[in-house]
C-alpha cells in the first residue's frame, strides 16, 4: 500500500494551539434500520453494493454484479452493481476511480446485496438503495496502481475485487450493528448504522448484549496527528496528493478497537445435571467441555494448557481471524510443531491449541498486494474480554477464568433459589464484568474431546508484510504491538455492534450469542443484583444473571410445576430471552412460559 507521511507543519500551523474544525457525515435513508448484504462461507467478509459515481440513483436493485477489475467492470459490465467492503480495520473510506489520488467529501450510496451471495450473474431484485452517506471522507486512488490491489478473500474461493471500501474513519461516527441469525437469506449478515446504539446499559444486558470496553487506556488507536509512517526507508508520501487540513483531520483519524483477548482458551461452559430417577442426587451445576463425561474444566489460565494473552484488532474485512507470525509462535509454540488438523483422531489431546489446515494460504485486502504461500491454522477459540481500568491488572485469560468462575457460583445460586441470582464479588470468581468466547466453547453433542473443524480458522501473516508494518505502526502508543486481527469469526451466529458512539462509556464492543447452548459461543453479561445488597453478599439477581447458564437450568426454573403460570410478575419469566430458539419454542408451545416475552 502507498501510505500517507503526516506531517502537519505545513498544513495546519494552529493545531497544536486549537483543534481544526470538522464536519461530520451526514446519514441519510433507513437509519438504524438493519438490510442484508453478502457475507457467505467460503468468503465470509461483509460485502455491500454500490453503483460508482451515483448517488440518489437508480431505483430498483441491481441487474448483475461485476467482481472483475475495477478498469473491466467499466469497460464490460458498465450497468452492474459492483462491491463495498465493509471493513473496520482499514484506516480509510477508499474509493477507485481515475488514475489519480485525491481526498475529498464525497457522497456514498449502499445498497442491500443479499443475492450476491448465491450468484453474481443474476439478478438482484433486493439490492435497492438503503443508506447515503453525505459528506464522507474519502481517499480517491487510481483503479491501477502498483502495489496496489483492490481484491478481497482467501484461496478458497475466487478473489472478488471490491471498488469501494466503507473503512474505520467513516464507521467510527456511528454505532454499527451486524447480526447473523435465520431466517435472513443465506449467507447474508443483517448490517445497520445508527449514530447512536439504543438502550439503556441494563436493557442492553437484560437482553444478553455483552459490553466490552477497548484494551487500556480505552480509546480509539490509529490515525493520530503525529504519526508518522516511514519505515524501513520506505517513502510514505501519497504522490501528486495535496491534503487541505480538514481533509488531513477527516480521512485520518482514531478509529482502531484493539481488544484484550485469551487465544486458545480450554473449551468450558455450565452444565445442569437433573438426575430424575435417583432420588438420593439432587440437580447439580458444574463447569465442564462435555456434557456426556464429568470432566473437569481446563482453567483458561493454565500455564500448560490454557490460552495465551493477546492484543488484537477488530478488522471486519478479515475472514476469520489472523495471528502475526512472531506472536503465533509465542502463543502456540513453534508453528512448525503444530500437528496437520487432517491427522489429528478423536481423542484428541487437550493440550492442542490449534492445527494446521494448508501452508499454501492467501490473503487480499483493498489497498495491499495478495499474498499467498501463507500458513492457515485452526484455533481453538478465542476469548474476548474488557479492558484493565490500568496497566497493571490481570492477563487477559486470568480475566476469563475469573468470569467463568463466577459463572459456576451463579449457575449454583440459581439452582439452589430457583430464581436468576447475583453472588458476591470474590477475589477468585468475577460477575461484575463481561465476557465472550467464539469458537468451540464446548463439545459437539456426545462427544467427549476437541473437533478442530469447530475451531476458528485463523490466517498467519508474516511480520514483514506492509499491512502488518502499518497496522502495528497505526495503532501507536493508545495499545500494546498487535498480535493479531479478530475478523468474520465475530460474526457467526452473533450480535456484534461496533460502539464508536458511546457517552457515558468508552468506546467498545457489544456481542451476544444468537444460539445459547449450540457449543460454540459463550456470551456472558455482568451480573449484578436487582436491588440494592451489602458488598460481599449474595442477592437476588437481574435478568443479565439469566445469561450464559444452561439451557436446561434456565427452562427449569421459567417453567412451571404444573399447568398454569404463577402470578406475574415473575423475574424468571424475563430469563426467556436467554433462551435459544428451539427451547424456547417448545416452552410457548407447551408451557406457554415465554408467551409474550422478548426474543434474543
């Protein structure tokens, strides 16, 4: 990528005095409302669509869509629809056009694309416009130039071209919410932007969203007004690119979430154990990977066999996850030692953090060449926690095990009051904090050791490439060097909200698992009391304490003994949003238990 030179002196002699005002984009169109766009197996990355150079354009959808070249697309699909990435890890909003650079406010209109992931030489009658973007901050570059690439995807399926790259200095003005749950077309994820997320913070846990704040010091990295890009001799001047100070303010700005995170954590989740037919064993909690077998969790914190502590960077446009080499081998040991995921047989060990898929890999992103010849692993899972108040706290997996500790205490207190229950803050076991975990959080149904296919399939970029050298210089001094990139694997059968608009909060994440109990997501809310309670004791929980317990746990304590419901209100009645679909299906429809209720 040809990168920028920041060098303010001559551009803006005040700004170290006062701030260089700003405009702000301007959203028109369905606001906050959510529309689908392409995002299927096998390219994963979230993909709108767009019609270059129009804006308050055509009605209707799009005839076909054009993933050639940008030049051949003109050229040979001239009326086609062509692809916007949506892309939380690029620094700019990029448009192809011409063979010149230039930065400007420029109007930028979406379209919905969900029949791009079935084909792109049909028809799309449903990709009309939903959302224009007015006075965005744009960077211009030539549809041709060297080193730079306008291609997307992996090897394992034809590279697209995407012409528009919808990037973090644009994203980072609103709140932007993706959701992958049926019945949305297949391989679509549902996408909104609102400039600001709604609900309260107790709402928004009642109804199992996950706050997760960025990694300390809790703010936004990249595109500071002091950075400065040459490295290893290289030139980072844009050529014939002239930047005006608003310009400069606009199109570079913080907009990077770096996030605390435990790659390759143990699989762990609560298990609710009724023993009907034995009448001298009563119903038991216990936190285990399997539901066949009583073995005992693996801490996220074992020195051993536990995950490893990691800064990573929220980077939507990357499929699955990545890992930089050097980190890789500290996290999971030499890579060459890694077993092949193809010879690995059931039982496998649970001290296999990861296996490798192929070392012939690709990997291509708007603005950066392909790469290829690129080792692709299979990674247990990765833990998403919120970020230390200071420096100096806690490992990111040491966070995680303390939360799932104090997820057994709540499944336990639950189990014993039959109702959600709050316990207390110990120093050992955590439930005033959040977490999340994709990947295989537990075993697959009946079985008893890890399936690398539940993994996450993770790519390892050398140190060396310029993407790395520029996503690590980028975030400068607001994060510790990053080690990897959380991509699409956010994205599975989730809520995710990127949260750039928050007033009383830092900046963060938002994330809550579609399908509770499925084995491979673990939302976990904070748990706090109802009502007011002395420190140190246990009280009667909020609706968030429902969230992460087991299934059967939760359908126990909703339903009731006989026939008819109990009188309401009933706070247990309000665990129903933290049931999965089928569960609670089956409740309405025999119990009537969640009648009314909220869904996830």
């Amino acid at each position: 990528m040809i990168r920028l030179r920041l060098s303010l002196g001559f551009l803006c002699a005040t700004t170290l005095l006062s701030a260089c005002s700003e405009r702000e984009a301007i959203l028109e169109g369905q606001a906050g409302t959510p529309f689908s766009i392409a995002a299927e197996d096998g390219r994963d990355v979230p993909r709108a669509a767009v019609r270059l150079a129009e804006c308050e354009g055509t009605p209707g959808g799009c005839s076909s869509y054009c993933t050639d070249t940008p030049d051949a697309c003109a050229v040979l699909s001239p009326d086609a629809c062509q692809l916007a990435l949506v892309d939380s890890g690029s620094p700019f909003t990029m448009l192809a056009q011409g063979d010149s650079w230039s930065v400007e406010r420029a109007c930028l209109e979406v379209r919905a694309s969900p029949g791009l992931a079935s084909s792109e030489d049909s028809s799309d009658p449903d990709a009309v416009a939903r959302l224009r973007f007015k006075d965005a901050p744009v960077l211009y570059a030539p549809t041709s130039a060297d080193e730079w690439g306008w291609e997307v995807g992996d090897e394992r399926a034809q590279m697209q071209h995407t012409p528009v790259v919808i990037g973090g200095n644009l994203m980072s003005e609103f709140a932007v919410k993706f959701r992958d749950e049926a019945p949305a077309p297949a391989g679509t994820v549902d996408i909104s932007f609102a400039k600001t997320f709604p609900g309260t913070e107790d709402e928004l846990a009642s109804a199992g969203s996950v706050y997760l704040k960025l990694q300390y010091p809790s703010r936004l990295s990249g595109g500071q007004l002091d950075d400065q890009c040459g490295f290893d001799g290289t030139n980072c001047n844009l050529p014939e690119l002239s930047l005006s100070t608003g310009q400069f303010v606009s199109l570079l700005k913080p907009h990077r979430m770096a996030m605390d995170v435990c790659v390759a954590p143990p699989p762990c989740t609560m298990h609710y154990d009724h023993v009907a037919s034995a009448f001298d064993e009563a119903p038991t909690c216990r936190a285990s990977p399997s539901r066949v077998s009583n073995e005992a969790c693996v801490s996220a914190d074992d020195p051993a066999r536990g995950g490893r502590n990691a800064t990573m960077v929220v980077a939507t446009g990357i499929p699955g996850a990545a890992l930089v080499a050097d980190s890789a081998a500290l996290i999971l040991g030499p890579l060459d030692l890694l077993p092949a995921c193809a010879d690995l047989t059931a039982p496998i060990p649970d001290d296999v953090r990861a296996c490798v898929v192929t070392s012939a890999g690709a990997f291509a992103l708007p603005g950066w060449p392909r790469h290829e010849g690129l080792t692709v692993l299979q990674v247990r899972a990765f833990g998403v926690v919120g970020g230390n108040s200071d420096a100096k706290g806690p490992g990111a997996c040491d966070r995680l095990q303390q939360r799932l500790r104090g997820l057994l205490s709540q499944c336990i207190e639950t189990l014993v009051n039959d109702s959600p229950w709050a316990p207390p803050v110990l120093p050992e076991q955590r439930v005033d904090t959040g977490v999340t975990v994709v990947g295989e959080v537990a075993y697959a149904p009946g079985a008893s050791s890890p399936d690398p296919d539940r993994w996450i399939r993770t790519i390892v970029l050398p140190p060396d490439l310029p993407f790395v050298n520029f996503s690590r210089r980028d975030s400068g001094t607001d994060a510790a060097q990053v080690d990897g990139f959380l991509g699409t694997a956010l994205l599975e059968e989730t809520e995710l909200v990127l949260d750039y608009t928050e007033d009383l909060r830092p900046p963060g994440l938002r994330i809550k698992c579609l399908r509770p109990g499925g084995g491979s997501c673990l939302s976990v809310p904070a748990c706090e009391a109802s009502s007011s309670t002395t420190s140190g004791q246990s009280a009667v929980g909020s609706v968030s304490c429902c969230h992460g317990l087991p299934q059967p746990l939760l359908a126990s304590i909703v339903r009731p003994d006989g026939d008819q419901l109990e009188p309401s209100p009933r706070i247990e009645d309000r665990c129903c949003t933290a049931l999965g679909p089928a569960l609670r299906d089956s409740l309405v429809d025999d119990y009537g238990a969640c009648a009314g209720q909220p869904r996830l």
